[in-house]
C-alpha cells in the first residue's frame, strides 16, 4: 500500500498542514487530505502507518453519513469520481483519504466525551478523585464504566498543547451559551456512534468532537470517531480495572511511554512490528465500525 506522508499538489494553495492532515483552498470550499503520519502526545512521529489516512477518512465519511440527520456536518463529498477534474489528477496521493467540505469557521474548542475512566482521565481520577472538575464516586478502576459521560473540554492550541479547561473556564473564553450548544451535540453524537459501536462489538470509550459554523449553521468539522480521536475497545474482551485490547494509537502511546522518550521532539522512530501492528489496528477499526472490507489507499 502506498505510503503518503506529505502531500504534494502543485497548483493548489495549501491552507494549512497540520499534524495528520494537509488542507488546501478551493475558494468556498476545501480539499482534506489525511496522510499517513501519526503524532502523540502533540509530537509528529518520523514514521508513518500506511493506510492510516485512508481509515481516518473513509470512517469519518461513514460517521458524518450516519449521523447528518442528527448534528449537520461539513463534508461534501469523499469519492475521488465527484471531485473537480483539476483534482483528479492527483489520484495516487488522494484515493480513499480526502474529502472536500464546507469552509467553516472553526471553533477553537475540543469537546470530548469520556464514557469510561481511562487515560488522562484515569491519571487525573488516581490524583484527585475527579475528571475534569468533577468529582467521581470513590473506587472505580481502570477502564470502568462511568456513572454517565462526562463533558470534558480543551481549548485548541495549534502551536502546542491544547489546554483542558473546565465547562466554566470554557464559556468564559467562547460563550456559555455556545458551550452548552457545543455540549449537547457532542454528548448526542456520543451517545448514537457508541450504540453502534457496540453493537458491531467495539465499545466508544470516549470520543473528541470538533465543530465550527458555516454561515449560522453549527456543524461537525475536522474528523469523527476515528482511532485517533477515540479509544476503541474489544467488547468481547473488555474486563474493568484492566487496559483493554484496543484499535486506536494507544498501542503507540504505550510503546513510546515504555521507550523513554521524554515526550519532546524529535520522537523516536517506530520500530516496524509497531508499524504494522499499528496499521492492523486502524483497519480492524474501519472494518469492525463499518462492515467493510480493507482499504486499499494509493490504489
């Protein structure tokens, strides 16, 4: 499979390379192009996991599809065949992991929504006894569920950390009620791909959610529910107090904790059995979540 790390689209205006993504202008629109680089803990990894984009992709494509009716979203199109004939020559570094959308003003918030105890949260829990300012019951494990989901955002930094704030310190900076907005339609958007994630076997242990606004219209933008901005869990294998078999970049968080890396670039090369087991992941998610078959990226 065709590996793509970096874009290269000559006559096309970049609009901004991010970590994962490389977005360019199409004037009213833009062109999304997920490559195959992966990043943690806010670091650019130098390797990339083949495929990676084309899943990051194609699984957003099927959320924003299955839940348009419920919060709108800014995807136009994914299929190479509906894009502009100038775009089409460029189908080797597009196939299967780009997407035209809308242009909407992004919100700098991140909304995630924690329905079980893990991760930052479990750290944060062990020190405090609470999850982003609120206090949980005493004695919950590794990976139990949560009495109910918690709201717990961050304000987006692109020049490093984003910064986990309270609900409060959040509707100070954009707006209670854009908070409260942002709050339900993260918490509605929760609560449908967690169903049916589970019903295909996974289970959604918390989700991160991004939204802007296309002229009046409050939309999902950027991914969603996708190995990278999710922990999925193997629900024929989940047992509380333990870390649960699991098909996002956990597998390469854990490797790079377990590595000594001291979390400032540059990050370590993977070595290629993470690779692969990484990559095998991502498309275990794809299959599993949508009842596909692989990806084949880069044709």
């Amino acid at each position: 499979m065709q590996k793509v790390q970096r874009t290269d689209l000559p006559g096309l205006a970049l609009f901004r390379r991010g970590k994962v993504r490389d977005t360019y202008d199409l004037g009213d629109r833009l062109l999304i192009v997920a490559t195959d680089r992966i990043s943690a803990f806010d670091v650019v990894l130098p390797t990339p996991i083949p495929g990676k984009g084309a899943v990051l992709t194609q699984l957003s494509r099927f959320w924003f599809e299955q839940t348009s009716g419920l919060v709108p979203n800014h995807l136009i199109s994914a299929n190479l065949n509906d894009f502009p004939e100038e775009l089409r020559g460029f189908g080797p570094q597009l196939h299967e992991r780009a997407m035209i959308v809308r242009k909407a003003q992004r919100i700098d918030a991140e909304c995630v929504i924690r329905g079980y105890l893990a991760g930052s949260a479990w750290t944060e829990y062990r020190a405090t006894g609470a999850v982003g300012g609120e206090t949980l019951p005493n004695g919950l494990r590794r990976g139990d569920r949560l009495p109910a989901p918690l709201f717990t955002p961050a304000l987006k930094n692109d020049d490093g950390h984003d910064v986990n704030v309270s609900v409060a310190e959040l509707g100070d900076a954009i707006g209670a009620d854009l908070v409260r907005r942002l709050e339900e339609a993260s918490r509605d958007l929760y609560d449908v791909t967690a169903e049916l994630a589970l019903r295909r076997g996974v289970i959604l242990a918390d989700s991160k959610f991004e939204f802007g606004f296309v002229e009046d219209e409050l939309v999902t933008i950027d991914e969603l529910v996708t190995p990278d901005s999710s922990r999925f869990w193997d629900a024929a294998t989940y047992q509380s107090g333990t870390e649960p078999e699991s098909f996002d970049k956990q597998f390469v968080r854990d490797w790079l904790i377990n590595s000594g890396w001291d979390k400032t670039p540059p990050a370590p090369e993977l070595p290629q059995d993470v690779v692969a087991a990484t990559a095998a992941r991502y498309g275990e998610a794809y299959c599993r979540l949508t009842g596909g078959g692989p990806l084949m990226a880069g044709g």
